[in-house]
C-alpha cells in the first residue's frame, strides 16, 4: 500500500485538474487511490456508475474526479461553476448570465456533456435523483439545477462521461454528473470570502459554517450541520467597455471602411441613411391622427408634449434619412440603459446528517437539505402598443396600437380601435390627451414605459434521505435507501403590460398621455400588473440493492448485485399566461406561455457482473428494466472491458444502450413559443409575394426589406416514444514513467427516436412564401402575422410554425478527449504538476426526413442552444508549484471559435456571403460582419497560504489577464454582442476574491 498511500497525498495537494486527472483517470495498476468514502475494507471504493466495491479507480468507463479541496485551490466556490468548465461540457449548456431574464429557466444553471442537452446528462447527488427545476430550458428540456445543491459539504464530484441507463436509468445518455457529500465531519470549519472585479462591481460575499461530532470507528456514530450563504451582484452592460454596453455598432467597421448599424430605438445610420424604424421612448408620447374609419393613425408623428421634448434623451436631429420618421426624435441606447449580463444572486441552505454504526456489520444514515436561492434580473421596458401573443391555432392578432377616443368619461369601455367606448359629449368630456378630440378625430400615441421589466425567481429546494447499507452472512453485502425532493419556484414578473387595461385607461381619461410622470402607481400597477407563478416539482423513491462474491477467479472475486427501485415523479408548473380564446388583448405581453402538468412512476429492475478474468483483464456487465406509468418501457444494457497487458498501458472500453424519457413539457407541456429574430425576405426568391407588398412606385418598403421574427410553437404530445441512444467508448491510458501520463479516449453517440420540435425552419419558409402561405407539411399549422398595414389584402409575413413534439430522425455525435499529466518532486519541499484536459468534438450531426444538418464547429444548433454553438474544441491546461505550505496554481480554459453558420436556419458553412440573405448579420455593404469567430479563452491565478493547522488563507485573481470577451454580434441572436454560454469569465474581467478558511 505504500505507492497507493504517496499518491493520495499527492492527490490532496494538488488543485482541481490535478486531482480530476491524477486520481480521476485510469493509471497502471500501482496507483489506487482510497476515496473519502470507502467502506470499512481498506481500499475498497464505490465508483459512479456501479454498483459493486472497487479496488481502484480504473473502470472501463471514463471517470473525472473533483474533490472539494482542489476546488478550492482552484478558486472555484461552487459545484455549478466547475462543471460550467469542464472540457467534456459542451453545447447546449446553461450558466446563471445566459437565463438572465429568460422565459424559460431563469435563474438556473446546468451542464450539457457531450453537447447533448441539459437534459442528456443526469445530475444525480450520492447516487439517488432529485426532482428537476419546475421550468423547462427552452420550454422543453427538464433538469436538476445546481444552484440547489449546498457547496460546503461536497466531498467531490465524480464525472461519468459515458452513458449510465444500465445502472441509473433514464436521461443518463451523455454521462452522469455524481455529487458526493461528506459522510463524516468532526470539528468546527468555516470558511469565508469576499470577491469583487477590478471595475468594482459584480461583487460577491461567500460564508459557510460546518460543525460535526462523533467517529465513526471509534464512537460509531457522527452528526454534522452546516449551514452556508452566497451573494453574487448584479452585471450591467454599462459597466462593460464597447460594444458590450451598446446597440449603437456603427464603431465596428471592416477594411473597406463600412460599418454596422446604429440598433438604438430610432437610432440613424448615416452611411445607409436609415433610421432603426420608430420606437416607442419611456415617458415621450408621440402622437398623431387617426381618420375616420381607420385602424391606425397617418402621417408624421409629432410630441404630445412639444415642451418636454425628448426629456433627458439624446435628440437625433438628422432629417437627411430616407426613412426619417420625425426630425428630433429620441434616440435610446436600450443595451447601456437597461440591458444586464448577470442577475442578482443570493443563495443559503442548511444541511444536517446523521450516521451511525448499527453493531459491527450495517450503518444507518439520514440527511436532510433545506436550500434557497433567489435570483433578480432586469430587462427592458415594453411599450404601450406591440403584438399580443398568439392562441395556438388562430391567426395572430393584428398589433394593438393605442387609440385615444375622443371623449373620455368615468363609466368608459376600452376598445381596441378607441369608438363605441361608451363616452359621448353627453356623458364625457373632450379627451384632453388627445390634441385632435376638437375636430373629432381620434389619436395614436405611441409611449413606452419608463419601468424596465423585472424578473424574480425564488426557488425552495427541500431534500430528505435515509438509509441503511451492511452485510450479512457469508459477505452478503445490501442497501436499502429512500429519498424526496421537492423543487418550490415562486416567480415573479413585474411590468408587463396587457393591451386591454391600455385601452381601458385611455377610454377613462386616468392615464395622462401627455405627462406620463404624472401618473400614480396605481396606473401603471393596473395596466401592467404583477405576475405571480409558483411551479412545484416533487420525487420520491425507495430502492434496494444486494450484492455478493460468487467465486473466486484468478484476477479477483467475481461480484455479482441486483436491485429492485420504484420512483414517483410529478411536476405543475402552470402558464404565467394563458391562453385567452375570447380575448388575446387581455395577456400580457411577452410573458412566455410555457407550462406542463403530469405526473407518472416508475418501477426499476437492475443488475450488474464484474467478472476480474485473470490480473490482466476484467469484464463488468450490467442492466437495468424501466417501465413507466405513462406506457413506455426500456431496457438499457452495458458491456465493459479494461485490459492491463503491461503495468505501462491501461486499454479500457464499454458498448451500451441507454434511454432518455419524453420529458414531463415534451410530454404534457402546454404550447409553448420561442421567437427566430433577424428573419428576412430574398425577394429574388420569393418575388411574387414581395412584388404584392410593393410600393406603388414598385419599390420595397420596410416590410419585405426589415427583419423580422418567426415564432416556433411546439405542443406537448402524450404519445412519445422514448429516445433510445447507443453509445461506444474506447481508451488507453499509458504511463511510460512514473510521474507521466497519456490517455485518449473515443466516444460515440448515436440517438434514434429524437424528440424534435422544428429542426430547420427552411422548409416551412419556402412552402410558405411559394405557395401562398399554403404549407402542406405533416403535423403542421402555420399562422400568419402580422399584415402590412400598406397592402392589407396581401398574405402577411411568416408568423408562426405550429407543430407537437415528435419522434423523428436521429442524432450522432462522436469525439475524443485527451490528457497529459505529469508531476514532479524538484525538491524535497518543491513540487511542479501539469496537466492538459481537452475534449475535440469530431461529428454532431442531425438526421431528419429533410436531409442531414453537422452542427459541429458552428454555431448551431441554434433551436437548442440560442445559437451559442457547438464549438470543436475544449480544453483546460493547469500548472501547480507546491512549496511547503503554499501552492500557486495557473489554470487556463480554451474554447474554440465556430463558423457562423446558423445550420438550423438554413445557412451553408461554405457560404458566408450567402448566408446574410438568411439572416447573418451584416455590415451596411451587405458584407457578412464575422464568418468565424474568435477562440476563447482566459487564465486564473489561485494562491493557497496554510498559516497554521488551524488557519489558511487564500487569493484568487479569476481572468488575470483581463482577456477581454470576443466580440460575436451573431451569438445569442445577437442580444449582448458576446457569446454568454463559454466567454462569462471574459465579460466579468479580471477578478480578486480574498477568503479564508479556519478548521478545529
């Protein structure tokens, strides 16, 4: 045991990376590390992904490990944060500054591994399930966010990047995300922090407190409670340098000098001429009259209040512009006003645990997890008038603009168009917001609210678990464990507006138009009233598993378990806003509809083998049944090899099957709609319908020469097959020397009965602009938008594409990771680690009826990621020098840049040029801004100090270098001019956190 215990010390000293691949990655059969948590045989471990005692860590699967320690040293403080880094985490990822403000999981994060999804990888906690967040990303895809998970008790986390179904079940096809909590904690730890980037914002307080008593081997027994707190602030876009903190992008020009456009509302640009349409201004009414017998006003607008002005904006006084809408109108740099990178973070929890020795041969334990966290962001304020959502199956509403009557009176009925309101001269007064109500004649305003739109999650994750696992008989081994969860998200939203208390204030004359400042709260509380949801997600389970030695072959025991399980899952997350038949007026505006509501069981048969053949070779094989209240049913078989024909070469290798079920929205969800911004018009192609939207000088207006939205709607559907995947895993492990290691390992992916919603858009596009807007595609309902308000009759634009989840198609995705590790003692109180970690994604590929989509390398698939990407390359390279008591460690992350191409909609990888036709943003010559973008990447600083055996102290400098974001006008529909998936760490800055750590 000697050589295993030097590399458990070694292990201890080393940070993140150094554990994850010293200790994480299959060695020679000289190197056994023992875990934290090993059962009561000296060197026996339970590693993820198996049921039976290990006598070290080489499996046939790839396992990463990441102690709690080397977090630490790192200068990571939670569990999230880590896995946001790892190489294998790829597309389709979920951080805390990519959900600030969304419609769908705000305030959560989780990994993607492999670029699966989020809800292809199992994030499980000392092997047993939580309940998932209540919303699903995108409205589709459920999942267990981390946030939920308390930091200060983790012991490490273990990484199983292969597919798990055989042991775990369900959703476990990418990989498994294992944390393990501390069994036993004796003494009093605490720890606290302070961190705060070099601008002097985002800044964070950390503290946790741990105090536990008892041993366990020689007590029997211990307790522990730790309780813990974290604040993360607010990241503006203003506190950022250019172009992160604007939409005016006429500062990013190419060679030949042109230049993006100015997107402020009603920004001008002046190398094209063109104003960013009209747009509504925070408490500036513009105004102007509205005929008899019309739905909209005509000619200019003009202020309501010529005396304000544009208040405190700046006035764009340019007239020189072919579609000026006014001279002096106000111009809104939205992005630096209003826009935020990261929300407000707050997050506590309390947690105990009991384990007690029951005689010499079982031990019973029981936790119990209370956790808050609670996340603020801000986005920008609505206007007054806009386009109301869409009831699925009707044609979408016409954009309600606010129509002031003539006559106001007490007793007024809103209506859409401002007549037959009920106030006449009789009854009412002339509306004295409505400079026109002398001659008769109604007015259109056009405001926007000066209150940005705000979102609050409150999410109360609770969590019990109890247990019992011994032995009896003749090394008869059992445990038997039952656990629940429940996830509780209070959301709140405040300041969305319904288009029908619009109407009504106007009708009573209660909202002054003409000095919107002057009006109470109250006003503005009831045409924009707060929205509260709460949304509940529960799961239970109870489980059993027994396992035994059967015989005794030439490499070891051969060891055999089996396990019976029966899990209850539910979810009811009901629409923040429902659909409203009678009346689509009467929702808010821009709160997503998404929703689900089920519930279903689930009863389990499992088993596993590990036949250790000769000292050379050991064969495992495992398999697990699953059968599901709700019809579907699977069963999920493992095969493994590992293979030591050298004490120097480690071969290992796995062939699985596993599964992933209809998630609860894919299943029961209620509509639920995503928009496609910057849509546009090839009228080259498309010439029949734009020569019917034309001019009458035969010229295009901004009609068929903007860009616009298309929403996707997908509907849940009931009868779902399950995704049944097949996946491939193959690596050496090579150790010509002692301190110097290789490993390459192959993995592959193959997914059939993918549940897709809409894969391409193109198709839809095409038969709809060529066919009239007829779209004979299956499963489909294609609604119109909104019309052209010049050319009524004509078919209006693409509005939505309708479709219920489907099985159809499958997905391959394959790719190789690497490591190098060495470590070397330059003196006796000296040490130098390296290691290199990457992850190259060869194929990620879709498969449909349509035709193939590779994603790989670009920045699709937009449908699930939002475009951020599926990028080839990741990669972390960490350096540690370790003298005496301190250790100063260099970390750097890589990420590479991807085409541009946004696969999905259309675009071809070899095409840039082309692609701006279908939406690739462009400079104003009409060339494409970026065809590929910038690598990633960034460096952190982590110094470790021990003063004493009581004390350490540390300093983090996160981004060192200040490696400033690259700039990606493209990403995330081009909403912050970064990509907030991998360059976070960029956007923040260089970071300095000080903390220190006190054990007695």
């Amino acid at each position: 045991m000697k050589t295993t215990i030097q590399k458990a010390a070694l292990c201890g000293a080393t940070s993140l990376t150094a554990f994850a691949l010293l200790c994480g990655t299959a060695y020679a059969q000289d190197a056994t590390p023992q875990a934290a948590d090993e059962a009561s045989d000296e060197g026996v471990i339970i590693v993820t992904g198996s049921l039976l005692r290990q006598t070290d860590r080489e499996t046939a699967s790839p396992v990463t490990v990441l102690s709690s320690e080397s977090l630490q040293q790192r200068g990571i403080n939670t569990a999230s944060e880590a896995l946001q880094r790892l190489s294998a985490n790829g597309a389709g990822t979920i951080s805390s500054g990519w959900n600030t403000g969304s419609n769908f999981a705000a305030g959560a994060t989780a990994p993607s591994l492999r670029g699966l999804t989020v809800q292809n990888t199992l994030s499980i906690v000392d092997g047993l399930r939580l309940a998932p967040y209540p919303l699903a990303d995108d409205g589709q895809r459920n999942f267990v966010d981390l946030n939920s998970i308390p930091n200060a008790i983790i012991e490490k986390v273990e990484v199983l990047k292969d597919g798990a179904s055989s042991t775990y079940g369900a959703d476990a096809i990418a990989g498994v995300v294992n944390i393990i909590t501390k069994k036993e904690i004796q003494g009093v730890h605490a720890n606290g922090s302070l961190g705060i980037s070099d601008r002097g914002d985002n800044a964070e307080q950390r503290v946790d407190l741990t105090v536990g008593y008892g041993d366990l081997a020689d007590q029997g027994f211990n307790v522990y409670l730790s309780g813990e707190y974290q604040k993360q602030d607010a990241l503006w876009a203003r506190d950022r340098g250019y172009p992160y903190n604007s939409t005016d992008l006429t500062g990013i020009c190419n060679d030949a000098g042109s230049c993006m456009g100015n997107h402020n509302w009603n920004g001008y640009t002046p190398e094209s001429g063109v104003y960013n349409g009209l747009f509504a201004v925070p408490n500036v009414s513009l105004v102007r009259p509205v005929a008899a017998g019309a739905s909209v006003g005509s000619g200019r607008f003009s202020y309501l209040n010529p005396t304000a002005g544009c208040l405190d904006y700046p006035v764009n006084t340019n007239t020189t512009g072919t579609t000026s809408p006014l001279a002096g109108v106000c111009e809104v740099d939205y992005q630096r006003d209003y826009q935020m990178l990261q929300p407000d973070i707050e997050r506590y929890g309390l947690t105990g645990r009991a384990t007690v020795n029951l005689g010499d041969r079982a031990q019973f334990y029981a936790m119990g997890t209370y956790y808050k966290t609670k996340t603020f962001a801000s986005l920008t304020p609505l206007g007054l008038n806009g386009t109301p959502a869409a009831t699925p199956g009707q044609v979408q509403p016409t954009a309600f603009n606010v129509l002031l009557p003539v006559y106001v009176c007490a007793a007024g009925q809103g209506t859409l168009n401002g007549l037959n309101t009920g106030c006449t001269a009789a009854n009412g007064t002339l509306n004295p917001n409505n400079p026109y109500a002398a001659l008769g004649q109604r007015a259109q305003v056009l405001l926007r609210s000066p209150f940005p739109r705000t979102d609050e999650t409150n999410t109360r994750a609770l969590r019990g678990v109890a247990g019992i696992d011994g032995s009896f008989g003749d090394d008869w081994r059992y445990g038997v464990n039952f656990t629940a969860s429940e996830v509780r998200l209070k959301r709140t939203q405040s300041n969305y507006i319904i288009p029908n208390r619009v109407a009504d204030v106007a009708a009573t004359g209660a909202f002054n138009f003409v000095d919107p400042t002057a009006n109470s709260q109250d006003v503005w509380d009831y045409i924009a009233p707060t929205s509260r949801n709460v949304s509940v997600s529960k799961l239970w389970q109870v489980q059993g598993t027994l396992a035994k030695d059967l015989m005794q072959l030439p490499g070891g025991p051969l060891q055999a378990a089996v396990g019976l399980a029966y899990r209850k899952e539910s979810i009811d997350a009901p629409s923040a806003n429902p659909a409203n038949d009678a009346n689509p007026f009467d929702r808010y505006y821009s709160i997503n509809a998404v929703g689900a509501e089920g519930s279903r069981n689930v009863k389990s048969a499992f088993f596993e083998l590990q036949a250790p053949v000769v000292e050379q070779l050991e064969l495992t094989a495992s398999g697990r049944y699953d059968k599901y209240s709700t019809g579907q049913e699977n069963f999920s078989p493992k095969l493994g090899i590992k293979a030591t024909p050298v004490d120097e070469v480690v071969l290992r290798g796995t062939f699985s099957k596993g599964f992933r079920i209809p998630s609860f929205n894919e299943a029961f969800g209620l509509p639920t709609t995503g928009y496609l911004g910057n849509q546009s018009i090839n009228c080259d192609v498309y010439v029949a319908f734009c020569a019917a939207h034309a001019n009458p000088d035969g010229s295009q207006g901004s009609y068929t020469q903007g860009t616009y939205s298309i929403g996707l709607t997908q509907t849940g559907n009931p009868s779902l097959k399950p995704e049944k995947s097949t996946s491939f895993t193959a690596g050496v492990v090579f150790e010509p020397i002692r301190n110097v290691s290789f490993s390459v390992d192959f993995w592959r992916i193959k997914i059939k009965n993918l549940i897709t919603g809409v894969t391409s858009i193109q198709p839809y596009v095409d038969a709809y602009y060529s066919n009239n807007g007829v779209v004979d595609l299956p499963n489909t309902v294609v609604v119109p938008g909104t019309p052209d308000d010049a050319n009524p009759t004509a078919l209006p634009r693409l509005g939505f594409i309708q479709t219920p989840y489907q099985n159809a198609g499958s997905q391959t995705v394959s790719g190789i990771d690497f490591a190098i590790n060495t470590d070397y003692d330059l003196t006796p109180d000296l040490k130098f680690i390296s290691q290199l970690d990457a992850s190259y994604t060869l194929k990620y590929k879709l498969k449909t009826e349509d035709g193939t989509l590779r994603y790989d390398g670009t920045l699709s698939p937009c449908n699930i990621t939002s475009c951020s990407g599926a990028p080839k390359w990741r990669g972390t390279w960490q350096n540690t020098l370790v003298y005496k008591d301190t250790s100063v460690t260099l970390t750097a992350y890589y990420t590479k840049g991807v085409n541009t191409a946004q696969i999905d909609y259309g675009m071809d990888p070899d095409d840039c040029v082309g692609n701006v036709e279908l939406g690739l943003i462009s400079y104003e010559d009409g060339t494409p801004v970026q065809c590929k973008t910038k690598d990633i990447w960034n460096v952190d600083l982590a110094i470790n100090q021990k003063i004493n055996d009581n004390l350490s102290v540390y300093l983090n400098a996160l981004n060192v270098f200040d490696i400033k974001a690259p700039v990606d006008v493209n990403a995330a529909y081009g909403i912050y001019n970064y990509n907030p998936a991998f360059a976070a760490p960029n956007i923040i800055g260089r970071y300095f956190r000080i903390g220190a750590r006190v054990d007695f």
